[in-house]
C-alpha cells in the first residue's frame, strides 16, 4: 500500500487530487489548516486517512514533516495567491504567499528526495502554474512563487535522474475554478476558455503518476497561449498579461 502526503487538502485542487486518489489502495496524509474541513474530507472517503494539520507559513513545523512522516509520494497541491498593486498588497501576506507557493514545498520536496534516496524510490509531484511560465503583474508574488518552485521542481528532477525508482513530477494547471480565483477575479475572467476545473488538474496528476511523463502544462489551449506569448517581446508580453488581470481583478 502506497502512503501519499498531499498539501492544501482541505480544498481546490489538493481536496480534487485526495477525491480522485481515494479510490486506490493507498493511504492518504491529508495536510491543511482548517482541521473541519480535513474531518469532513475523510469522512467522505473510504481509503485510510491521517490528518495533519499543518499551517505551510510555519517553516520550523514543515521541516519536521519529512522526519515525522515516512511516505512513498508526495504531492505538493497547496497555494494562494494575492492580486493587486504592488503598493496596496501588505508585506506580510506576500512574505505568507512566498512560504506556502515555495519555501514549504521545497523543503518537504527536499526532505523527502533525501528519504527516497535512501530507501531508493518515491515519487514527489510540484503543482506549479502556467503563472510560473511568464511574469504576471498584479499578480506578481504568486507568479514569481511559483517560477520558484518550477525552477526548483525541475533542477530537482534532473539532480535525481540518476535513481531510475526516484521520479519528480512538475505540473503546470492553467487558471483553475477553485475559491482563490473565484473570490479574487471578476466572473468575465471567472468563464474564460482558459479554465479548468479542479478535477481536470487531479485526473492529470493521477495520470502521470502511473506513466513516465515528468512535466506537464495541462490543457492544449493553455500549451498554445504559452507558446505564443514566448514569440512576443518580452515589453508586449508583459503588458498583455498585465492588462488582463489588471482588468479582471475584483
């Protein structure tokens, strides 16, 4: 039996991925902070659960984690993200949003690619963004986050090629309906083509665990929009995406 760690559970995208994983034979560690929301979720699933609640922006008790907790895969779902001008944006909830999208993510990926080596495999799945792709402004600590743990997700997988067990798995979901964009961005925005449900991103996540794809931006038109935005210059570029979540902000 497989015992799975996933951050963020309690909603979004980690609570879609511990939906869709629930009905494998696996054991699921359910971190978040809203511990009623965690009891909830297990209720409602028949695998064998534990819950930690966990608040992501308290480092010291993240690094514990890996030396508490021994898995076979970790899926780092967790991440919020602030819009708005960089001068009405309040320092300490961009510092929280650096924590939760990065620094936490990394240090369990850290921890627990040092437990796979030595027990010699384990599998460890980074949810970043198309936002980790190109600078988002009004939106910009989530983006440059998230290319944190891109970069690092994907360093990390080439540092650990050399154990064929040990597998690093970056996902890249484009905007996602879940209560963070829904509570932040006006309903024009909200029924963009570009969005995808929750369940889309889980499905892929479950998908990738059992193949030997390593990286993924879900959805074609996703892909595509990357692509074309990667031909324009670097000026357009950015006035393009900024305009739109400039416009799109609540």
């Amino acid at each position: 039996m497989q015992t799975i760690l996933i951050t963020g559970a309690s909603s979004g995208i980690g609570r879609a991925v511990v939906e869709q994983l629930a009905s494998h034979d696996v054991k699921l560690l359910l971190v978040g902070r809203n511990h009623e929301k965690l009891q909830q979720l297990a209720k409602n699933i028949s695998c064998s659960t534990q819950l930690i609640l966990l608040d992501l922006t308290d480092l010291e008790a993240v690094k514990k984690i890996p030396l508490c907790y021994k898995i076979n895969c970790l899926i780092n779902c967790a991440g919020v993200g602030e819009v708005g001008d960089f001068q009405e944006l309040d320092l300490s909830d961009e510092l929280a949003e650096i924590a939760t999208n990065f620094l936490a993510p990394m240090i369990l990926a850290k921890g627990y690619a040092q437990q796979f080596v030595k027990s010699g495999q384990g599998t460890i799945v980074n949810v970043c963004s198309t936002a980790s792709l190109y600078p988002h402004p009004y939106l910009t600590n989530y983006g440059a986050s998230k290319a944190a743990l891109w970069h690092y997700s994907l360093g990390l997988t080439e540092e650990l090629r050399a154990y064929p067990d040990i597998r690093v798995v970056t996902i890249c979901p484009g905007p996602t309906k879940t209560a963070f964009f829904q509570e932040k961005m006006r309903a024009t925005i909200q029924e963009s083509s570009f969005q995808m449900t929750a369940e889309k991103v889980a499905q892929t996540i479950e998908k990738r665990l059992s193949s030997k794809k390593n990286y993924q931006i879900i959805g074609y038109r996703n892909w595509w929009l990357t692509q074309l935005l990667f031909w324009l210059p670097r000026n357009v570029r950015l006035k393009i995406v900024g305009n739109y979540i400039k416009k799109g902000r609540v």
